[in-house]
C-alpha cells in the first residue's frame, strides 16, 4: 500500500468522522468558529465502535455517488465544494446577523456612527484610589517616586540575575524561560 493511499485513507476516515464528532467538538468549545447558539447546542453524546463505524461508512457511501465502492478524485471534489457551499452558507447568515446588530437604523448600510457605536466601551479596572492605595506602602494616600519605583526596581533586581546593574537578553530569556516552567 502506498503511502498518499494511506494518507488519502486518513483523510476520508478524519473527514468521515468529522459530522460525527463535530457536535463533541462544538459543545466542548473546542471549535469557537463553529459553534452554535447556546440554545441549539448539544450535549457530547456517548458513540460506540459500530456506531462510528456506520458514521464512517454513511458519510463514505454519501460520497460515493456512483457506488461502485471507491471514491474517485471527481467524487472527492464534489464533496469538497458542497461541504465549502455549506460552510459559506453558515458564515454568510453569521455575517449578516452581525451586520443587522450593528445596522441600527435598518437601512441596509453600516454608517460611521452604527460602527462606533458597536466598539466595546473602555473602562479603567480600578479607580485612582486604588491604584493608589496598593503603590503606598506609608498608607499616607499619596505617591512618593520612592513608592512608585519600588515595584518597577523590584522586579529589575530579581531579572538582573548576576546583580551587576545590567539586565541582558540572556537574563530576559532566562526569566521568561523560568516562567513558563
């Protein structure tokens, strides 16, 4: 057997078992692109052997449209471009239901104003009394540049791994390393 019989054996059995396993996928949240509105997903369903085996051989005999027990290059193809219809069809309703929220005034035509207003507003996270109140360690409610760089300097001592003064490329890379770990 060759090597692309097998790889092309791969890649029908993976596109077989897509449909079957594309629900698993989609209500895992393994696939964002694809997923479907809370209220039409479903839960990941139990599938035995002969039941993906006859998942396999459905989504096999629907592609081999003259049944003669082998899926020819014309067949693939075929497949290929309804399997793309489709998934444009998907994007484009997706798009035009995002087009919609965002057409307010419902005259077809996205303005200026519709656009910015869909823009997700921006808010600090803290106020200034917080960020205040976690720099000043004297609790006086003001910031000395004795408290504003203790944080920034501590944070270059423990970077400047050999204590000469100098953070270098290495001891970037050496921290950045050690913080993956």
């Amino acid at each position: 057997m060759s090597t692309s019989y097998l790889c092309l054996g791969s890649a029908i059995a993976l596109a077989a078992a897509a449909p079957a396993l594309a629900t698993t996928a989609v209500a895992a949240g393994q696939s964002p692109a694809a997923k479907a509105p809370a209220a039409n997903a479903q839960a990941p369903k139990a599938m035995t052997r002969a039941q993906f085996i006859a998942n396999v051989q459905a989504r096999f005999n629907a592609v081999d449209t003259n049944h003669d027990g082998f899926l020819d290059s014309s067949e693939v193809a075929a497949a290929q471009q309804k399997e793309l219809q489709q998934a444009r069809a998907v994007a484009q309703q997706r798009m035009e239901g995002e087009f919609a929220k965002l057409d307010t005034n419902r005259d077809g035509q996205l303005s200026k104003a519709e656009f910015l207003a869909a823009a997700p507003q921006m808010q600090a996270h803290e106020t200034a009394q917080q960020i205040i109140g976690s720099i000043d360690s004297s609790k006086d409610g003001k910031v000395s540049l004795q408290e504003y760089q203790a944080r920034p300097l501590a944070n270059f001592n423990k970077l400047d791994s050999n204590h000469d003064g100098t953070v270098t490329q290495q001891e970037i890379a050496a921290a950045a390393k050690t913080g993956k770990k």
